[in-house]
C-alpha cells in the first residue's frame, strides 16, 4: 500500500513538473493597423508531444453570447525547432500542429478587428483596443499556464494600458499567472490620455480614447464611486485597476474584467450634467462589478468553459443588481438627491411593468436564456421576454426594502451582497441559487420561499405600493382609471415613410393584425405625417371604438380596420412622505445608506 502511494506522489510529481515546465509566451505587433490588423505570436517551449492543439475562446465572459472569434484569424502558420511543421483545423476554433516533439513551436497568425464595442477587437491607424478573448490562444488543456506578452506600439505610438502585471525591466511586456487572467485583461495600444487617481487605497489609471472632458473633475468623481462601492464589501481586492474609455460620435456599453473595465462613451457626454451623470452611472455599474461577478459569481461562471455556453439563471443578480447599485453608489456620492434616486427606480418598476413579455418570462429564465435571446433581439423580443437586467434591476430594489423592513432598519441588501461576497472567498467558488436564496433569508430572519416564486421564478406583478411603503414612499399610477385609448405600435420614420416597428402582445393591433414592417398609409383616412403623430394614442377616441389603418405590405395596399382597447401601461410618480413614520424612515435610511 505504502509503495503504491509512493509511486502515485512520484507520477504526480512528475506530471506537475513537466507542466510547470511548460512555457507559453506571445508578441503582439502591428504591420497594417490601417487594415484593421493585429500580428499575433505565439511560442511554446516544453510541450513535447506529438502535436498540440491551440484553440481561440469563442465568447468573452461578460458577455453571454457565442461570438466565434476564430472567423477573424487569418494566415495561421507554425514552426517548430525552426521549421515548418503541418498544422490542421480539427474544429472551428481548433488548430492541430504537428509538432513531432519539438520542444519549441512557434504560431503566427493575424487577427482582423473592426468592430466597434467594448467586446471584440478594434484596430486601426489611431490606435488598437485588444479584447484578450479575440486574439490569444491557447494550448487544448492548459487553461492554468501562466504566459507572457510582449506589446510591440506600432510606429508613432508610445502607450499600452491594461491590467495585467508588467515585467520589470521589459517595456510593454506583461504576464498573467493563467489564461483566466489573460483573458480577462484587455490591453489598449496607443497615445491614449493616461491620467490615475487613488481611491481606498488602490491606484486607478484611466485611459482615455478621444473624448472632451475635465480629468481634475473625473478623478475626484470617480474616487467617491470607488469608495462607496468599496464600503459596502469592506475591502478592495486589487492592487491596481485600469479603466479603458473609448470616445466615440455615439458610444456607450461597458465589460468588467478582473482588475479593469472598458467603457464607452459619446466623445461629448461630459458637456452636460445628464451626459455626466450618465458616465458617472456607467462607471458605478461596471466597478461593482470587481465584486458582483467577477468574484462573488454564479457557480456557472467559473471556471470558464471557452468552448460553449455557460447557462446560469443567476444573471439577475449579477447584472440586474449591479443595474441596482449604480443607483446606490451614485446616490451616496452625492452626485443625485433622494428625490431623483426615487424617481429613477419608479421608472424601473414602470418600465419592467409595461414589458408585455415580463408576463411571459421569469428573471431566472431571462438569465439562462441569454445565451439565445439577450444579445439576439428581434421584432418580438417584448413581447417574449424581460431583460435579466431590467427585471434584475427591480428585484433587487424589492428584495432591498423587503429585508430592511424585516429588520426594522437595522439590515439591508448590502449585507447580502458582503456577505456572499466574504463567503467565495472562503470556499474559493461561486454560489448556487440556493445558498443565495439561505443568505438572504439568513440576514433578514425571514423566508423568501414566496418572494423567489413571484419574482424570480415567477412573473407575479410588481408590487410596487407595498415596498415602497416600507421606505414612507408614496406611488401614484398617473394613468389610473383614465381608459386611455391605443394601438399597440411602435412605428419609425424611413426615408419619408412610416413603418411599424413592433407590435404589443394583445394590443388591438396584435388582435386585429398590424404586422411589423407594415407602412401606414393612413389612419381613418388621416394622411401619413398626422397618422404618426396619432399612433400611439388615439385621444380623439375610446377603448371599444373601430379605426380603419391604411397600410402598405409587401407593396400592397389594404385596410385593416382595429377595435381599440385600453392601455395596459402604467405611469409612476413618487412622493416622499415627509410625516413617515419611525420605522419608515429607518428603512429608508437603510435603504438608502445615507
């Protein structure tokens, strides 16, 4: 017995040394950025096998989406002890290298990167924005090597930017201790504007593409957001951050990494106080998350399978309520009153109210199917269906104020969210449905068996008058009792015409058959310029009257006569209750943190 261990310590020893032995190191350089091209090289030393497979992702975690990064390399070529060796494609982001067990082999291949977001590659003469799952391989197996990358600027440039820990005494060459990290560390190349700030204790560099704004002003702002989202978990796990802005005509969207985030923005968002709220809000929302998924995490979401989706029906909490907290954190920054953070989360619960499809689909089912629906919208997407955000967004305001009110003020959502945090890091894992479900329940004392059935698992209406009553918040649906007349269209305006967007799930044009892509000609014989303006409500009308719609479809006209009914949708204002009572403003105190 005693000698068979032995030998099993000694295969495993072995094994373990033969892959630390194992190197992996890229250069990255630039011949035709014009073209929209990155040069890509990668060498392995000390993988002595008869070949070796390297595989490109094909997502990038964050964004739940099977993009297929590999359709975008070109000219995959392969050495190995300095000769040409015979490669294969065995998959669709596979390549096979006959490597006769060399112990040097070395990948050439150029990617092409044109695609303006904050996901996949973009390259041209100004400058080159590297999204790490649409560049680097890797070795089949081998997700826990550490690597180097050696940036070579293109000529005139002079700056590289991004997460990964730099190699002392080599320029712009960096290493990741695995290829989790690596691919999770975008890297931008150019003369982007490098300013840093401190903020609890960790340096942050913001790197500026194009874009009009006061870095004097963002640092001190940007600080504060970083302070009040560290004061809830009670720690800031990094050592460093990068922030990556892109500046754009139009822009907006963000990707959390590990220790960094790529924002876009309109180059002229700063020039207004909405525009500047608004960056303020996309930079709260993205470094939540250094917390709310990149580390407190769904179990689904990590270790990564780069292959294949990764399902989870947690996304409502690792989107949606990090949609929440950015109304949080700008909130205790100062940079809104309680009266617009109210009013804000009042359009929230409004807006997931007059979702048709948040009647069909569940925040848990949303979340799964993100994969197949979230970044695939069409023409009936709301009608079939509820962004995990959007309704994430809710739940977590509802479940915040239903815990505050259990505990009488003395606990919030914040307490939640620490704690599950606190909790990964000790099992070094993610969190199942469940054991978030046992958290809540924990902090709060007591069961959210019936809120999980109707608002995660379910699609039970928003209740919105009890919760925010337990805040000493007063809500009033403006459009109560008023029978509003309508249609059921959206409609958009093309080259002079009017075409109808989407149709609403038993509106009087999905009962009497308005199509998408319809052209209205006319309504009750009223030309196409007033038609557009009646579209939406008909206020010379009541629910039950007949108007005859004049269309256009597939270059044919006919008249499609529409018995209309009233608007389901609701219209929110909020008071706050100046004589709420004690245990209101308890609750609202520690709702709000304030």
């Amino acid at each position: 017995m005693k000698k068979s261990i032995a030998g099993l310590v000694i295969l495993l020893s072995v094994g373990m040394t033969a892959r630390s032995q194992v190197k992996v190191g890229f250069e990255v350089s630039f011949k035709e950025p014009q073209a929209h091209y990155v040069e890509m090289e990668m060498n392995i030393s000390g993988l002595v096998k008869d070949y070796v497979d390297v595989k490109m992702p094909v997502w990038a975690p964050g964004s739940y989406l099977v993009r297929e990064f590999a359709k975008s390399v070109e000219d995959f070529s392969a050495t190995a002890g300095g000769k040409p060796v015979k490669f294969e494609k065995v998959k669709k982001n596979a390549w096979r290298v006959y490597s006769a067990k060399s112990n040097a082999i070395k990948i050439k291949y150029r990617v092409y990167g044109f695609e303006v977001s904050v996901r996949t590659p973009f390259i041209d003469e100004s400058h080159a924005f590297l999204s790490s799952t649409g560049i680097f391989m890797y070795p089949d197996g081998l997700l826990k090597l550490p690597s180097t990358v050696k940036v070579i600027p293109f000529k005139g440039w002079s700056k590289v930017s991004t997460g990964l820990e730099p190699v002392a005494g080599q320029p712009f060459t960096y290493t990741a201790s695995d290829f989790d990290v690596l691919f999770d560390s975008p890297i931008e190349v150019g003369n982007q504007d490098v300013f840093d700030f401190m903020a609890s204790g960790v340096k942050h560099e913001v790197a500026m593409y194009g874009g009009n704004y006061d870095k004097e002003r963002l640092k001190v702002d940007m600080a504060k957001i970083v302070e009040q989202a560290t004061a809830i978990y009670g720690e800031n796990p990094n050592k460093h951050y990068t922030f990556i802005v892109h500046h754009f005509e139009r822009g907006g969207g963000g990707l959390e990494h590990l220790n960094s985030t790529v924002l876009g923005a309109s180059r002229n968002a700063y020039q207004t106080e909405e525009g500047y709220l608004g960056f303020l809000n996309l930079v709260a929302h993205e470094y939540f998350h250094l917390w709310n998924v990149k580390r407190m995490r769904p179990i689904a979401l990590g270790p990564f399978d780069y292959d294949n989706e990764n399902y989870t029906t947690n996304l409502w909490v690792a989107e949606g309520f990090t949609s929440y907290y950015e109304n949080k954190l700008v909130l205790r920054a100062g940079f809104v009153d309680q009266k617009a953070f109210v009013d804000g989360l009042v359009t929230a619960v409004a807006n997931v109210s007059n979702t048709p499809g948040a009647k069909v689909q569940s925040a848990a089912e949303s979340s799964y199917d993100a994969w197949i629906k979230g970044y695939r919208p069409n023409e009936n997407s709301n009608n079939t269906g509820v962004s995990y955000y959007s309704k994430g967004e809710v739940v977590g305001l509802l479940m915040d104020l239903e815990i505050a009110n259990a505990t009488k003020g003395v606990k919030s959502l914040d307490d939640v969210m620490k704690a599950m945090y606190l909790q990964g890091k000790t099992l070094k894992r993610g969190y199942t449905d469940a054991e978030f479900k046992a958290m809540v329940e924990k902090i709060s004392g007591k069961s959210f068996t019936d809120f999980w059935a109707k608002y995660v698992n379910g699609t039970h209406p928003v209740e919105y008058d009890k919760y925010f009553g337990y805040a000493g918040i007063n809500i009033k649906n403006q459009n109560e009792g008023n029978n509003i007349p309508y249609i059921g269209v959206a409609s958009k305006k093309t080259e002079g015409r009017i075409i109808i967007s989407a149709v609403s799930r038993n509106s009087a044009a999905w009962v009497d058959g308005l199509n998408v892509n319809d052209e209205v000609i006319s309504v009750d014989g009223v030309g196409v310029e007033a038609a557009l303006e009646r579209m939406p409500v008909i206020t010379s009308k009541k629910p039950g009257d007949m108007v005859t719609v004049k269309v256009k479809r597939d270059g044919i006209e006919k008249d499609i006569k529409l018995t209309l009914k009233a608007s389901p949708n609701i219209k929110l204002v909020a008071e706050i209750e100046g004589n709420a009572t004690e245990s209101q403003v308890l609750v609202r105190k520690r709702w709000m943190g304030l």
